[in-house]
C-alpha cells in the first residue's frame, strides 16, 4: 500500500484532477503480487496522458512500462490488467531481478464520476476514521470499470458495486479475517466471477513529541518528511514559540494534568516523551497510563530510565525506554532516526532487526 505521506499527495493531486475541466489521466493499482515484488496490493501510482506520475511504484523498468500501458488504457478509455509474470511481460521481470510476480489495473480517469470516491476517503481521513474499501476490476478475468464499496464501523460510506449479495459476501468475509493487508480474492457475482481488491485505510500517523530539546527538535522534521501528522508539546508557551522550529508546526501548550484532554490519541498516534527533566518526564508519562496509542517512548540513559521504570506512578505502562533502536545513535539527529525507526517498526510489527535476517516479506 501507498504511505501515508504518498496517500496525502495522490489524495491531493485525485481532488484537483477535474476541477479545471476534463484530464487525462489514469491510475495504476497493484492488485495481485508473488513472489518478492517492489510493492505491494493496493500501491497505486496516477500517471498523465503526457507521461508525467504522481507517486512512483519503483522508478524502474517496471514502472516505464506500466506507464506506456497506462497511456495506451488513457487514449482507449477503457480500463485493463496487465500481468507480469511467465506468460506475460517476461522481458520486464526479467529486468526486474526480483524474482516476483504482479497484476496491474490500469484505470483511465477521464471524469468527475471516476474519482466520486475520494471525497468520502479524504472525509474519513480528516475525521481519522480507519475504513476498509472493496474495489471490483474485473469479471471472469476482464478488467471493468471499477466500482467501490467504502465502510467503517459507522456502516457502509460509499456504494458503487449495487449487488447486496456481493456486499454481503464482501463483508463477511473481512468480519472473518480481519487482515490489515491489502489482498485480491475471487468471489462469484450475479455477473460472473468477481475478483476484488480489499484494503484498510488508516489514518496517517499522529506523532505527538513532548519537550522541546535538541533530540525533539531533530525528530519534528523527520516525521513530517514520513508523512506522520506532529506536534510539539511543552508546557512552557515560550519554547513553543522559537525561531528554530519547523515551519507551520502543530503546537500544544499543556502540562501533565491537562495533557489527555488537550491532545487527540488514538490508536494510529505514538508519543515521545523527552523534556529531560525526570520528574516531567515521570509526571507526562503518568498521564499517559491508559492513553489508547500505539507508542509510547522517552528518552534517557539505562539509570534514568531505571528510575522511571521503578516508579510506582509508571506502574503496568508500556514504555518504550529509552526509545530508539540500537543503531549507535549519539547526535539528536541520529537519535531521532533511531527512534522514528523504532516506531515504525511497531506500527508495522515488525522487530527492528537486519533485512539479511528476515526471511519473510521485505518491505510492507
């Protein structure tokens, strides 16, 4: 799937598509992959008529060709699946030196109507509601026009598909397996054999960084540059006012008692406690005992963080301390990388470790 940071800009770019009249465009979606890939089912890529793309899927061979099939699907208004694998597109894998396989849909968006759904993702998004989207795109292996089936716990959003028994089927099959990766399956329809794209959509994350020291003014770019929503938080309004601070930065004036009620967490948002005073660092992170978030992290040395996990205040919190993978980080700023990387890896649930020791999927 598309980072939350490339989501942002293709959200951006499908909202501006029509409103100066007609464009011609498409938009590339990997639907099926096998194998060891560059990405992922539900990546997406818009590329223009005049060859311009908007999120890269690789930069590659791959994506060269997956553009020149995208302006051929532009110029006939019809949309298509292109496979790479044996059969098909052998010379591309071949120059891809990755050994996988992938299904391409390539889908022309010539219209407002092609792009109806994106108001009711960016809705969600804005809101920071998570949703799943159902995307059909072909009919006994045929690419269709997709139609678009977009639910959250508050019910169905955005019905394009009109066939209650695929709805149902749809649905009950995500209830059953409640897998956050995106996957194509097969199911049969009152037209034929439906193959459907099945994505969660989260929010993008939240990093809330409270202090305003060197490490926390090091990571405050970095998070943004991941696309993760930041904000700084310090109880003293004049540091949150310094010239060195990043431009249009989210700002939040609180001390540890009012800290819950001035902050938004959720469970796509992490926290990052390091004002390097002890007792503030104890005082938030004691207000942050049953806050639902996916991380909680603070900065220190193995005795300072000795005596924070030894306070009975911190007592049954899950601290991340000190926060960071284990990379030899000394500056802020690599102390920063080392905790972006910390925090990525348990959004992604993943351990951190060498890529050479994982014998599962890379990236995703």
């Amino acid at each position: 799937m598309n980072s939350a940071h490339e989501l942002s800009i293709l959200m951006d770019t499908l909202r501006d598509l029509h409103r100066a009249g007609p464009s011609k465009a498409a938009m590339a979606t990997l639907t099926r992959t096998r194998g060891s890939t560059f990405r992922r089912p539900g990546t997406r890529m818009l590329i223009f008529d005049d060859g311009r793309v908007v999120c890269e899927l690789s930069g590659g061979c791959p994506q060269r060709d997956i553009v020149a099939r995208a302006q051929e699907a532009i110029a006939a208004g019809k949309p298509r699946l292109v496979r790479y694998n044996a059969e098909s597109g052998l010379d591309v894998l071949i120059e891809m030196g990755c050994g996988g396989e992938l299904e391409v849909l390539l889908e022309p968006l010539l219209a407002s109507d092609d792009t109806a759904f994106i108001d009711t993702v960016s809705r969600c998004l804005d809101q920071r509601h998570p949703m799943r989207m159902a995307t059909l795109f072909a009919l006994d292996d045929a690419a269709v026009a997709p139609r678009r089936l977009i639910w959250n716990q508050h019910g169905i959003l955005h019905d394009s598909l009109h066939e209650p028994a695929l709805l149902d089927t749809i649905v009950a099959q995500i209830l059953e397996h409640d897998a956050h990766r995106a996957s194509t399956h097969t199911w049969p329809s009152a037209q034929g054999r439906a193959d459907v794209l099945i994505e969660h959509i989260a929010p993008p994350h939240a990093l809330f960084v409270i202090g305003s020291s060197a490490a926390a003014r090091a990571l405050l770019p970095l998070a943004s540059a991941l696309g993760w929503q930041t904000t700084l938080v310090d109880q003293d309004p004049v540091r949150l006012r310094a010239t060195d601070l990043p431009q249009g930065l989210h700002t939040v004036c609180a001390a540890p008692a009012t800290l819950l009620q001035a902050l938004s967490l959720d469970e796509h948002s992490s926290v990052v406690v390091m004002t390097h005073n002890l007792e503030q660092d104890i005082a938030y992170l004691e207000a942050l005992k049953n806050a639902p978030v996916a991380y909680i992290g603070a900065l220190g040395s193995r005795d300072r963080v000795a005596r924070m996990r030894g306070n009975h205040l911190l007592s049954g919190l899950r601290l991340h301390a000190p926060a960071g993978l284990d990379i030899g980080s000394e500056t802020p700023e690599e102390i920063a990388l080392a905790i972006a990387g910390e925090i990525m890896a348990v959004i992604n649930r993943r351990n951190g470790g060498p890529l050479r020791n994982n014998n599962g999927a890379l990236h995703g």
